[in-house]
C-alpha cells in the first residue's frame, strides 16, 4: 500500500472497480457502488494527489494516505478538514482556540526535554540515561560505554539514536523531519515518522552494528585466557539481563505488597507503571517498542561471533593458525550458544512483559489509541523479524505482542462511544437552522454549480457515467434540498425568519449533518486500518456468517456508529425543555438526510476495502449481501429516531395548541344568543399557531409534513368535538387536558361555533395538502346537525338511514349530550330572531322542545 505510485495504486483501484462491475446489483449498496466514482476520472487523479501531495515519499506515510484515499477521503472532503476521531483532542483544539497556545516556559516540552512529558523519570538533557540505572552511563559500573540498550524519550529511534552516536560521522542524520500528513499523524505514532532516518540509512546501522559490540567480545576472550569465563558470562547477566522491582508501593508503605518485577524497567531505567493511559500510548509505549527493538538489534550482533583482529590477516599468519582457529571456532560455538539461550530467554521475558501491558492499558484506551497500538505492534514485529531473524522468541511474538482477543469487542465499544461524544459536540454547536446553498459555495452559487463543458461531456447522464461526489456534500447530502411549497403560490412559505430567501435556496439539514458524516467517514476509514493491522498480524476476526470477516467487523462497528450518531442528534440539546418545534423538527430533518447518505457511505466503504484488500473477490457478493443487512439495521434505528423525534414534534405541537385552547376557552361564554359573521378570537388565534408550525415544517419530507398537519388539525378537531359534546361535571368525557367541557350552549352558540369550522377548513385548504380539511368533518356534522330544521324528523328511529346518508359522521350519542345542555329559546327570542332583531335560517328548538329529543335519542341508544 505504501509503495511506487501512481502505479500501485492505480492496479489496486482497478482490480477493485472490475470486482464493483461483476458484482450483483441486486441490493441499494450494490446500486450505490457506481454512484459517485468512475474510475477513469477518479483514480489517476487521486493516485497523483498522493503521489505529490500527500505522500511524496514511500512508506508508512503513503500507506496511510493510500487507506484515507481508497476510501474516498479527498473525493468527499477538503483536504483541510480536520479528522474528528479522539473527542479528547476535538475538545483540545476547542480549548486552544480560545486560550491560545500554552506552550510556553513553563511547559513539558521544553528545550531539554529531550522530547518528554513532565513528571516522567527520563533526567533533562540526559538523552535517556538515568544517573542511578544499573544501565547508565554515570552509574554503570562499565565505566563511559554501557551494555545497555536503552530508548529514548525523544521522538527519535533509540536505534538511530544512541548507535549512530557510537558510529562517528559514517551515518547523517536528517536535522529536519519529513512533512506529515493528517492521516498519518492519526494512524501512526509520532515515532514511526518523525525525524527517522531513512531506509538506507538504517541499513548502514544495522550493518555497522557488529562493530559495535567488539568491546563484549574482547572482555569474554580476556576472560577466557584468564580461565575464568563463567565469571564473565555471570558477571555480563546479572548487568545485561537484570530485573526492578515496580509499583504503588515503591516507599515500602505497605511493605511492598504490590510490588512486581519488571524486565522492560530494568532495561530502560524507567517505572513502566507510571503515568495515566494518554502519556502511555503517546510516549511509554513507543519507548519500549524501540527499546525492545534496540535490544534485539544488538544480541543479533552480538551472535555473529568473534571479530579477528586486523594485524592477524596475513597468509603466513592464517596458515600457521590454521588448526588453533578451528578449536577457538568450537569454543566460540559453545560460548555463543550459552549467551543466546539467556538472550533469548530475557526477550521473551521483555515481549511478555510489554503485551502484557500493552493489553491491561488498552481497557482505557482511546480508539485512537488502539490504531496507533496496533501499528506500533506491526511496524515492532516487522523490525524484530529482519533486525533478530534466528531468536527463538520470535515464533511466541504473535501471541505475545498483541492486543488480545477482546480488542474487537473493546474497539467496537470504544468507536460507539467517542462517535456518541464527537456528535453531541458537533449537534451542541449547531443552531439548528437549515443550510443555505450559499453558505456552502458562497455567493457565486451559479457559477459553481454549472460545470463547464468538458465536465459535461464527462458527467453526461446520457453517457451513464456517474456524476462525482460533491465536496463537502458526498454520499447524496447535495441533492436533499427543500422543495417549493404546492399552494400554487397564494402563501409564501419562508423558514426560520428567513424571509427575503426562497424555500429552493436552502437545504433540509443544518451544519451539523456534513460533519457529523465526516465524522463518520473518518471512524470507518480508522476502524479499517486497525482491521487491516489486524489482519496483517494474524489475528482471528470474529466469524461473521457470511462474507469476509475483517469486512464484517469494520461494518459492524460502522453501524454502531451510525446508531449512536442518530441517537446523538436527538438527545443531544434540550429541545424537549425548550419547546421549538423549528428544532425538533431541524432535528428530525437531520436524521433523515443522515439516512439518505447511508447507501452511498456504505458502497464506498465496500470499495475501500476492496482496494486495501479485505475483500477478496470470491468474497465479495456475500459481503455485499452482509452488508445490506447492516443497512437494513442502520435504516431501522434511523427510524426509530425519526419516530421519536415526529412524536416529539406532534407532542410539542400538541401542548401548545392545548394551552391555547385553555386559556382562551376556560370561560368563553357559549350562550351567544347573537351570530357573528367573523370567527372568534380562539380561532384566529389557533389558526395564526397552525400557520406559523406549517411554515416551519420545510425541512422536513413530504410524508412526514403531511402527517404532522393531520395530527394538529385532527386534534384541534378532537379538542373542540370534546368541548361541545361532553358531559359537564363527567371524567369519562372530559378532556385530558382537564378543562371541563361546555355548560350551556345555545343556537347562536353553535352557528358560531360553524363559522369557526368554517374558518378552518378554508385555512386547511390554503396549506396545498389534499383532503386536510376532512379533518374537521365530525365537528361540521354535529353543528351542521344541531342547526338542520329537519332536526326532528332526522332523530326518528325510521330515519336513520337517510340521516346516515347526511351525515354519516354523526354520533347520535354525542347529539343527546348537546341537547342536555341546550340553551333553548322562547317565544319572543323566535319571533324576534335573536338579540339581532333579524331572522336566521337556522333551528331554534324551544324549551320545552328538548327534553323529547333527549329522551327519544337515548331511547335508541338503548336499543
């Protein structure tokens, strides 16, 4: 992945787009794979940005690069957008932003550092060398040169570091490090790549690196003329292959209780339990990796064998040795096989030790902790395989040096809960108002969006090739736009006090959804690198039913993300408290265009791991029909969201129309024994409410807009049905909201009430939604009824079927309640027409006329 572009690239993009073009489209993922990407636009393009761009040079930086663009980071997003991954540093460069840097005197990477934090026991200035460490320079008993080998707390490899210095002039180191891209300061440790020499120069040492070591040979021979050989193999163990006592306990409180020993503290001087998780992974664990390596390095040296002195090479002098040379080889042999089998011993003891750890500090790990973890233990294998080939150690590295079989199961857990983190950050920021076109692409919006020529002949619909993902708005996020209302025009339908913008300048999400995906985007290209890692190291994944297993992971942890990201936008601000149905309905609207992206986002994810080989061909379908199934999942528990936040909405609506009907129907005066040809104030009220709640619904989508009018309109409806035809004084009828229903009414009453009806069908005409004005049938039949002259003859128990033909919505029962509290007129009222000295064409019942009524309709109710 990290090797000769553009060519390595291109081959690997290719062989993926040819397993995309035999795949079975059979599924929205399957369709989704060609939208957005064609090949002979795309690929060459990103092979060169990374080839000049990104990662000049070849390597572990190119590599990433090659992952971030296989996955189509730089087709969806500015290369200048950050990498939310670690909520930690999201919060970090939050906190800087606006307190400056705190870099300053007082900080812990100050000019003798040496690179370290402060508060760890590496001495400043002291390039790692501890004045009372066994393995110092000033406290080892080996006078200036020690036998130990130990790492530094610099960025720099203890190997290049400490070696070249005993190298003189032979190897230069680069003073000035290699620019680093985003992806690969979040996939690689700082060690891996800053200021590391380059591959030949790390050849050079490694070849130097016998010469080195001629001191250790020159004291065992010494020894040996001396006759005392063990004394020097015992002596050399006890400095080389030591042991320290570690932990809480170091003052002897406790007695030492919770002591333990430890090699890796014996090797590099240093208390390997110190400091929190963070300065662990970030400092304490590349530290020992390359100290482990170093020490590697220099007993694969030390088993080459004895050195011969230059003065012995002469051809008088080999022929004379001739038969000495053979038994110095054999005495040789032995002694080497005697410090190989303590070497090997005391490595193991140290990969051991450092798994060990390694996998007990990753329960609190960061997820971006446990990618750079896991291309630690990639890049330290691989180092150990070339640096100490023939150590027995290296057939137990695999089970020792991992990050054991629940790293799946802890990463999967750490990736839902930092997404949960990074959304409710993102969702707090946003203001949830919907995005305007020219807020993406500023003022100029139609000169950006028109492409130029040759881009249309390249993006032609007619030709079938896809067009490209729009920067910024990938996976589909450009095409959610709000659509013009279908009033024909009588109403003007602006958002959020947006008045002088029309409904097609703006898009049905706020800021928020661009970067909660790019959120998402990142995590998946992070969870596939670490599956990748894995995969690399030999690791088992957990078997999926079908299709590759790395794959599955990497979908598996993806849908969780996308879960808790919906879950996020919903809890995520006190909308609830609030009472804006504009937000809860943005919220909503969020939620759905985050669903839209998921076929696309998952097609490219399917792609990416195709092309960084996760996927291998014979694999492919069943993948792709794994994950339709992850799609399905994620599309439920969208769904669920959306459900949730509709019904918030509905209930926020709800209350405030139930407030309003309160306050201004708790002692309205029914018995108006006047008409009025305008509607009551309640009405004008309630309508001016329903209007400013439709307007505000843009964002959302058709259907649901539609739904949320029936829900507000079919409960005005309930509300004042409820009012008129319940019982006064009785629970069963009486409204939830616990106003009592109407006392007295009369005919002038109820016509009034008619003209309220009225009033609100026609503004549910308005609106453009088809047959809303339905909604109201029941409370129209009851007062239509209440005010028909043929009301007598309609309630006749031979009469049901033609008053069922009338008025097929009446309710007999809710008729009988009205009349019980029917204000009935007398004679002058009749003659007189009302307080309005006019007739009205409608019934007035007398009196003593409405007890007969009440009485024959609760006779058929019986029957």
């Amino acid at each position: 992945l990290g090797g000769q572009f553009p060519t390595a690239y291109m081959w690997r993009a290719k062989t993926a787009d040819n397993l995309m073009v035999r795949a079975h489209l059979t599924g929205k993922v399957a369709r989704a794979l060609r939208q957005g990407y064609w090949f002979e636009r795309d690929a060459q393009k990103e092979a060169d940005n990374v080839n000049t761009i990104y990662a000049p040079n070849e390597g572990l930086q190119r590599k990433a690069e090659h992952i971030a663009s296989a996955f189509g980071w730089y087709r969806c997003w500015d290369p200048n957008d950050e990498v939310q991954i670690d909520p930690a540093e999201m919060a970090a460069d939050d906190e800087a932003s606006m307190r400056g840097s705190r870099h300053g005197g007082g900080s812990s990477h100050g000019p003798n550092s040496g690179g370290g934090l402060s508060g760890s026991r590496h001495g400043d200035g002291s390039g790692g060398n501890l004045s009372g460490s066994r393995h110092g320079m000033r406290g080892s008993r080996h006078g200036k040169r020690s036998l130990g080998f130990r790492a530094s707390t610099s960025s720099k490899s203890q190997a290049f570091q400490e070696i070249s210095s005993t190298l003189g002039s032979s190897v230069k180191k680069s003073a000035s490090g290699a620019v680093s891209s985003k992806w690969n300061e979040v996939l690689h440790p700082a060690i891996l790549f800053e200021r590391s020499p380059n591959a030949k120069a790390e050849s050079g040492i490694l070849l130097s690196l016998p010469e080195t070591v001629h001191p250790v040979r020159r004291a065992e021979l010494a020894f040996s003329l001396l006759g005392r050989a063990d004394e020097f193999f015992q002596y050399y163990e006890q400095n080389r292959f030591g042991e320290m006592k570690v932990g809480k306990d170091g003052d002897n409180k406790s007695g030492g209780a919770n002591e333990r020993k430890s090699y890796l503290s014996s090797l590099t001087g240093d208390d390997v339990t110190m400091g929190n998780d963070r300065i662990f992974f970030a400092k304490t664990f590349p530290h020992l990796c390359s100290s482990v390596a170093g020490f590697s390095a220099v007993e694969a040296a030390l088993e080459l064998g004895n050195f011969d002195e230059d003065d012995d090479k002469g051809a008088n002098g080999a022929a004379a040795a001739g038969a000495p040379k053979k038994s110095n080889a054999r005495q040789s042999s032995a002694n080497s096989s005697r410090f190989r089998e303590s070497s090997e011993r005391y490595e193991r003891s140290l990969t051991t030790e450092l798994g060990s750890l390694l996998r007990s500090r990753s329960k609190k790990a960061s997820m971006a902790h446990m990618v750079k973890a896991s291309n630690m233990l990639q890049s330290l294998r691989s180092s150990l395989k070339i640096i100490h080939p023939s150590s027995a150690a290296r057939r137990y590295d695999k089970d020792y040096l991992s990050l054991g079989k629940d790293c799946f199961v802890n990463f999967q857990k750490l990736a839902q809960e930092e997404q949960l983190k990074v959304t409710a950050a993102l969702v707090m920021d946003d203001q949830k108002i919907p995005m305007l076109i020219t807020d993406m692409f500023g003022s100029n919006k139609a000169s950006f969006l028109a492409p130029s020529s040759g881009e249309q002949l390249q993006t032609g619909k007619n030709l079938g090739i896809p067009e490209p993902e729009e920067v910024g708005l990938p996976f589909g996020l450009s095409q959610m736009k709000q659509k013009p209302p279908t009033n024909d025009g009588k109403e003007s339908r602006t958002t959020f006090n947006r008045a002088s913008l029309e409904v097609e300048d703006a898009y049905t999400f706020s800021q928020s959804v661009p970067s909660v995906m790019r959120a998402l985007h990142a995590r998946a290209i992070a969870t596939a690198a670490f599956a990748l890692n894995q995969q690399e190291l030999g690791h088992d994944f957990p078997v999926k039913p079908k299709g590759s297993d790395p794959a599955g992971f990497v979908l598996d942890c993806t849908e969780e993300c996308v879960n808790v990201s919906a879950v996020g936008m919903k809890d995520s601000d006190n909308t609830v408290d609030e009472g804006s149905v504009e937000k809860a309905v943005q919220v909503m609207a969020n939620i759905t265009a985050m669903q839209h992206c998921l076929p696309r986002f998952f097609a490219t994810l399917v792609r990416g791991m195709c092309q960084i080989g996760l996927i291998r061909g014979d694999e492919l379908d069943e993948t792709l029909s794994y994950s339709e199934k992850i799609l399905k999942n994620a599309d439920k528990s969208c769904d669920a969201q959306i459900g949730s936040t509709y019904s918030l909405v509905y209930e926020i609506c709800r209350n405030k129309i139930d407030s309003h009907i309160n306050f201004a129907l708790e002692n309205f005066n029914w018995v108006a024994k006047s008409s009025r040809e305008m509607p009551n104030a309640y009405c004008e009220g309630l309508i001016g409410y329903l209007k400013s709640v439709f307007n505000s619904l843009g964002p959302m989508d058709e259907g649901s807009r539609a739904g949320l009018h029936f829900s507000c309109c079919g409960h005005v409806s309930e509300r004042l049905v409820k009012l008129l035809s319940g019982k006064a004084g009785d629970t069963t009828t009486m409204d939830d909201s616990g106003i009592q229903p109407i006392a007295r009414i009369d005919a002038f009453g109820i016509k009034n009430l008619l003209t309220d009806c009225g009033a609100l069908e026609k503004f549910a005409s308005s609106t453009g939604v088809p047959q809303l004005q339905d909604c109201f049938g029941e409370l129209r039949s009851l007062t239509t009824f209440l005010l028909d002259k043929d009301l007598p003859n309609l309630i006749l128990p031979e009469s049901a079927a033609a008053r069922r033909r009338k008025y097929p919505l009446l309710s007999l029962e809710k008729v009988g309640n009205i009349l019980e509290k029917y204000v009935g007129t007398g004679l002058g009222d009749k003659l007189m027409g009302g307080a309005t000295g006019r007739t009205v064409n409608i019934l007035l019942i007398d009196k003593k006329e409405v007890p007969p009524l009440v009485k024959l309709i609760r006779s058929q109710e019986m029957s």
